[in-house]
C-alpha cells in the first residue's frame, strides 16, 4: 500500500512538471513576433527610449473610419470601423470640455520643422478610407463645433460606391484637410515598385485637385515598413501616419507617428 502512495505521489511530482515546462513553452511562444522582420525592427525601434535631443511633443492623434448609424453598420459588416454620430458628438463635446485645441497637420510639420510650439493640450482628428458615411454624418457635427480634420483618401476608390465623390471632395474641403492613403488601399508590404506607383498616383490626383500641398500620409492597414517609407523620403513626404497606439509624436518618427484608436465609447476610456 505505501508504495502504491509513493508511486502516486512521483506520478502527480511528473504531471506537475510536465505542466510548468507547458506553460514555460506557450509563454515563450507568445513573445515571439507574429509579424514581418520589417515591421518587427521599426516596432523595436519606437520603443526605444526617447532621444533627449529629438523634437517630440504630447499630441494625441484620433483615428476614425466610418460615422454611421450603428443599424447601417451592422447591416454592412462593419461595426469593427464605425462609431455611431451619437458617440461622435460625444467626442467632439469631450474635446471642448476638456480644453482640447483642435490642430492640423501643418501645424506639426511647422513644429518639427520651424520650432514653432504648439498649443497646450493640442489634439488631431483624422479619418482613413473616405467613406461617403463621413460626408453624410460627420462633416455636419464636425462643423457644428468649428472644428478641423484630416481624411486620408485611398484615390482610386473615391466616386465608388461607399465611397466620398470628388464633387463631395470639393465641399468638404474648407474643413477638411484631404491625403494620402494610397491609390488602391495597398499595404505597406508590397515591393518598392507597386508602392512608388501607389503612393506617387495618389500623389498627382490629389495635387491636380489642389489637395495635400503639405504631403501628410497615412498607411494602409496602419502598418509601415522601410520600403514605404524610403518611398515616402523620395517623394519629400512630410508625416506619415500608423495607428501604433501612442500620442507622443517625436521628428526623428515622422514617418511613423502615433494615432488613438477609437469606438463607441467616451473619450476618458482612451486616456484623455
């Protein structure tokens, strides 16, 4: 009987340790990086302490995608990317309660490149896609509080269903500040070729249209890599947008700035 207790209590020490050597694997297993080398290196590189010496400044950068009844949202498969005109509002709202001071993306190139400061608790409000949605419901509530935005247009998509006209282009633009989001909504994973073509054909109908005099980019999917942004260099881009959480935008990142994502929730929830 005692040695029937004994080889039980060896058999629970064996399970035992074959469970921590389990666990010690699957920790191991998710730290390892699920995505490109590429994309790997430039996350490494965010993280790193801050340069005392580089030009950095507190500014949360919000990012939107559709504006739309959360019915129509539903409806179409994309509450993922939608927050209700209701919760827009509501943003906004919090925005002016809290003293927010609404700026552009000139406002930052004029910081990193000319040392002119920024105003206290400055935040940007940025659209990607141009969906027809924001013409509809956002553009009348974003001019309801006065306030500015930037809406980065996948080019070759606009006068698409779902998607802004050029004509509505033109209305919004006193309000709007209209970029580069690619052509086609390509990702930042394709080889130099396609990019340049991508980036470059969103760059000449925007220009032809008088749009993106200041050269502001967002990346598609929110993921950079080098080569886009070797790209973006070539092109004398200015600020290139991801959507890595964060709100301290340094110049030595330019190319790779922080945005805040958002929903159908209040704006305290993001950290603001």
């Amino acid at each position: 009987m005692g040695q029937f207790i004994i080889k039980k209590r060896y058999f629970a020490v064996g399970i035992g340790l074959i469970f921590l050597f389990l666990l010690f694997y699957i920790s191991n297993e998710l730290k390892k990086p699920i995505v490109s080398k590429d994309v790997e290196i430039i996350v490494e590189e965010r993280i790193k302490t801050i340069d005392p010496k580089d030009l950095c400044v507190d500014l949360p950068v919000l990012i939107y995608h559709h504006v739309q009844p959360l019915t129509i949202a539903k409806k179409n498969s994309q509450m993922g990317l939608s927050i209700s005109p209701e919760y827009f509002r509501q943003h906004l709202k919090y925005i002016k309660d809290k003293g927010y001071k609404v700026v552009e993306a000139k406002d930052l190139i004029n910081y990193f490149y000319k040392g002119k400061e920024l105003p206290n608790k400055s935040i940007m409000i940025t659209f990607d896609d141009g969906y027809e949605d924001n013409y509809i419901y956002m553009w009348p509530i974003l001019k309801e509080f006065g306030y500015k935005a930037t809406i980065f247009l996948a080019t070759g998509l606009m006068d698409s269903p779902g998607y802004l006209s050029w004509q509505q282009v033109e209305e919004m633009s006193g309000e709007i500040y209209f970029a580069n989001h690619t052509q086609t909504h390509r990702s930042s994973s394709e080889d130099k070729v396609v990019l340049y073509d991508e980036i470059q054909s969103a760059n000449r109908q925007l220009n032809n249209s008088g749009l993106d005099n200041v050269k502001v980019f967002a990346y598609p999917y929110g993921i950079p890599s080098t080569i886009a942004q070797g790209v973006l260099m070539e092109l004398r881009y200015n600020l290139a947008f991801t959507t890595y959480n964060g709100r301290v935008q340094c110049k030595s990142n330019r190319l790779a700035l922080f945005r805040i994502r958002t929903g159908n929730f209040g704006l305290g929830m993001s950290g603001l």
